[in-house]
C-alpha cells in the first residue's frame, strides 16, 4: 500500500530526534486521533540550518516527518513556509489517499515552528492561507 | 533484516488450508464436479459428499444434519440469521438485542434493520469484554424477537457465557444466534445444552478454505430465505453447492474438533509463554480481554506511546504477520469498536497489537517474536514525543 519512498523513509527515518535549545518547536496532532508529530528548528541567519522531529502514529506519519524536515533543511524561513504537504506527498512518491492527513500534519507541524521562531523574535507569526480540512474533511479526526 | 521465513500469527484472520482438508477437495473440482440437482450418476457422487459434510459438522456441534445450511462464509451466515429472523417475527415484535463488540457482519446487520423499522439494543460490556447475563435479562421486552451475541471475540478473545445467555433467551422464548466463527476448534460447543437456535460459522477459520460457512437452524425456527432462487438446501438457500468448499468444510471441522483439549492445551502453552515474555519485557503494556476466558491462541495487547501500524509494518519486515486494532489500517479514522467498549481510551487503543496463534506456529516462532518485539516497540518509542513527555519511569499521562 506504500511507495518505495514512504517505506524507505519509515524505515530509515532522517532526522530523528530533538535539537537542544531550538529555535523553533511545533507540536501538531493529538493522541486520540493516532498521530503527533513534533518539528524542532535550528534556524540562523533566517535560514533552517537543522530540522528534527519525533512523531507518535503510523507509517506514513513518520515518513511524512523525515521527509518535511529534509525538505526544509537549508531553505529561508520564507521558502520553508511555501513547502506543501503535497509537495511532502510528492516527493514520498504519493501516499494513499487516507493518508494524505498525516502530509497535513507535516506542514503544519513545520509552519507552527516557524511561528513559534518568529514570536519569540517578537514579530508577526505568518498567517495560515489555505485550511486543508475542506479536502479531506472525512480524513480529519475530529478530536 | 528481512525475514527468512514467515511467522503467522493472525490465525484469527484468516488459516492456512490444512493439506489433509485441500486433497479431500481436490476431487470435486476435477472429477466429481456434476452438480447435485442433476440426475446422472456423477452427480449423485456431489450430493453424497455434501450429505457426509453435513453429517461431519452436525457432529461436531452437537446438532442434528438437517439442522445446517451450508452457506458462503460467515457473514452470509450472519446476515441470514439475523435478517432472517427479523423478517419472519416481525408480527411477534421489532426488537433485537446484540452487544457492542460484535464482528461487522452483525454490526452492520442490526444497522440495516434499524433503517427498516427494527429496535436494536446494543448492550455494553465490561472491561473484559464480558456480556452480563443480568444486564441482557434487563434489555428483554415483549417485543424482542432475537438476541445475537457472539460466542468469543474476534479482537480480544473475550469468551462470553453463552450457555447462560442462551438460558435466559429461552426462558423468555426470544431466539438466541451466536456467530462462534472464532470458536470452532477452540471451544467444544453443543447447541442443545447451551440452548443455541441459530449459529454462524466459517471455514477458513479452521483451516478450511474461504467462501464456505454454515448456519445451524434448530428446527422450528421460524427464519425467512436471505438468497431466493433454486431449490438447494433444503428450499432455504439457493445456488449451486459449493461442493468442494462444503467437502472442505466439513474435513476440517472434523478435524479440528476431534481433540480440542489437547489441540488447545498445546496452542495455551505457546500463548501463554509469548504473553509472560511481553508483559515482563516490555514496560507501559496492557493486556486488552480476559486474563483467563479468552480464545487459547488470542493475544492483544497495548503499548502505550506508540501505533500500530507503524509496528505492523516493522513487524512484517522481519516476516511476523499481525494485526491491529488502530483507526490507522482500517480506512476509518476511530480505532477498534472493541477496545473502545473494553472502556481502553481511544489513545491507547492505537497502540493495540493482536497476535493469534494456531497451528501454523511453533515454539521457535514465540522466540522469535519475543526477541523482535521489544526492539520494535523500542525503536518506536524512541521517536515518540509522548514517551519522553512521560518518563520512562512514571505513569502513563497520555
């Protein structure tokens, strides 16, 4: 039911584990719905010189983790923050379609640290633009 | 990794065909395949064999053999049983009692039917997973017409107390179906002690092959057709035989009730070795059903901090096959109906793990599993937040 890719990624995850002092952390997910991930970012000169996470839930919540750490890895906070979960979904080589919330939650995970970065800098935390719920609102744990 | 060889412990799902079972069949694809409505000599070889199969699984149920039908698998037995029921004492009353941990078959059954007019009652159960006979005698109205409660679960391995249920079924004059698909060979069963009117069965759950069940009727039992058409069966169940199917059935139920003590005593030695180890192992564990009345291959099992999926996944790539009752490989978002009724929260129920053991293991296969299984959950834990949000040491907090 896995690409090569998702399974590669779950079973080899990069990035595991945590970063002393982040700059940024976002924790996305609730247990009651299966799946928590959390993103720690080391960020200098506003560019991510290193992405960790840990995550709770299945398969394909843990490759979508490594995957979106590396993707960020070295990119400006600003092209950090343009990085999709289809975009994650695509370079895993697709994720079944009851799935795709655990690459929702990968973005999301990235764009709360990013915020969490940017408040405790004192700026503007960057707005949401587009809610992924619409389309997969019967993928979405209502808890 | 990788796996040198399979380690199958999903008896529940599903069983391999038994070799002795798969040559009995052989025949009545290739030469005895003349249909059993048909005159002619080659025919009448395909109407015995299904007289014999049905004489095999009457025995092993304690039931007469124009008692069963023959059907495909146990969820048209189920279906039948209930659907047929229902319809037939509609004019007795609308009422149907089941409990909340019954298979999907049922389930969904009693849904349907609650669409077209009918009064389901779903009774709860207790941390085991136990149906309390008083709580059913309570749930008993003038207009409940079926109770269906299934003889062990699927998922826990809870064994419920059927005799008892059927007692006060019968005492209130309500029919009593059991759907014992997981029971077979497990559970020595007669239907007239424990007061049994309807029963479901299905093959490929003691190593038959799949697409083959049964459903014992008591005679007198007033049951409307489900599949309408030919005469088969009796004039309850039309279609061609399955002959091959049926002949297979009715070889492995003969076998595998002819020495349950003993199949089971060797089947409990194995589980019960595997369920010690985990437990001792393996910190932040549950054991999910009940420590004793439980099916002798059923192991579930909770750790909590951590999916299933993720360990089905890591489990196959060292070649153990299991399952699990997370919301995350059943194309639902909720976990385990079962777990959930236990009263186990939803968080836990994610981290549900089912091995069940049967006839395909060894003791060699327990080693494995317990040399493995730590290693996973460990590995797995060490990239959960909530296992460092908890402590090694402390409680669970999730």
């Amino acid at each position: 039911m896995y690409s090569d890719k998702v399974m590669d990624h779950f079973k080899n995850p990069r990035n595991v584990g945590e970063i002393d002092n982040a700059d940024g952390i976002g924790e996305v997910g609730n247990p009651v719905c299966g799946d928590i991930m959390k993103i720690f970012l080391k960020i200098e000169n506003n560019v991510i010189t290193d992405a960790k996470f840990k995550t709770f839930g299945c398969g394909a919540a843990i490759a979508s983790s490594s995957m979106a750490t590396e993707l960020v890895r070295g990119k400006t906070l600003e092209e950090a923050w343009e990085v999709s979960n289809m975009a994650v979904a695509e370079a895993l080589e697709g994720l079944p379609p009851i799935k795709m919330h655990c690459s929702v939650l990968a973005e999301e995970g990235i764009h709360k640290a990013i915020n969490d970065y940017r408040v405790k800098k004192g700026l503007e935390p960057w707005v949401e633009k587009n809610l992924h719920s619409h389309e997969h609102e019967d993928m979405t744990c209502q808890h | 990794m990788g796996a040198q060889r399979t380690i199958y412990m999903d008896h529940s799902a599903t069983t391999f065909v038994k070799p002795e079972v798969a040559n009995a069949m052989i025949p009545y694809f290739t030469e005895h395949f003349g249909n059993p409505s048909s005159i002619y000599s080659i025919a009448r070889e395909s109407k015995k064999a299904i007289d014999v199969a049905r004489v095999q699984t009457a025995k092993a149920l304690g039931a007469d053999p124009d008692e069963i039908y023959f059907t495909s698998g146990g969820s048209e037995s189920d279906n039948w049983a209930i659907k047929g029921v229902a319809f037939a004492n509609r004019k007795r009353g609308n009422h149907i009692i089941t409990s909340q941990i019954e298979h999907h078959a049922v389930l969904h059954t009693c849904q349907y039917l609650e669409k077209e007019g009918f009064e389901i009652t779903y009774l709860p159960v207790d941390q085991y997973g136990l149906v309390d006979p008083a709580v059913l005698e309570k749930a008993i109205t003038e207009k409940t017409i079926l109770i269906t409660i299934m003889y062990a679960n699927n998922e826990i391995g809870t064994i419920e107390p059927i005799a008892e249920l059927g007692a006060i079924a019968r005492k209130h004059k309500v029919y009593f179906h059991t759907d014992a698909v997981q029971a077979i060979g497990s559970i020595p069963i007669d239907v007239k002690a424990q007061n049994i009117d309807l029963l479901s069965l299905s093959a490929h759950k003691f190593y038959g092959p799949k697409g083959t069940g049964a459903l014992y009727i008591k005679k007198g039992v007033r049951i409307d057709n489900l599949i309408h058409g030919g005469g088969q069966e009796r004039r309850r169940r039309a279609g061609t035989e399955n002959i091959a199917g049926i002949v297979g059935l009715g070889k492995a139920i003969e076998m595998a009730t002819a020495d349950i003590p003993g199949h089971a005593a060797k089947i409990r030695a194995m589980r019960d070795r595997l369920i010690k180890g985990v437990l001792a192992t393996i910190s932040h564990t549950r054991l999910n059903g009940h420590p004793e009345k439980r099916l002798v291959g059923n192991f579930n099992v909770s750790f909590e901090f951590i999916e299933g999926e993720s360990m089905l996944l890591w489990l196959d790539d060292e070649g153990i096959c299991a399952s699990t009752g997370s919301a995350c490989t059943s194309g639902s978002l909720e976990p385990s109906h079962v777990l959930l009724a236990t009263g186990l929260p939803v968080e836990i129920s994610h981290g549900s793990l089912r091995l069940t053991l049967g006839d395909a293991n060894t003791e060699k296969d327990v080693d494995v599993v317990l040399e493995v299984l730590p290693k996973v959950v460990k590995k797995l834990r060490d990239m959960s937040p909530l296992f460092v949000k908890s402590g090694k040491e402390g409680g669970s907090n999730v």
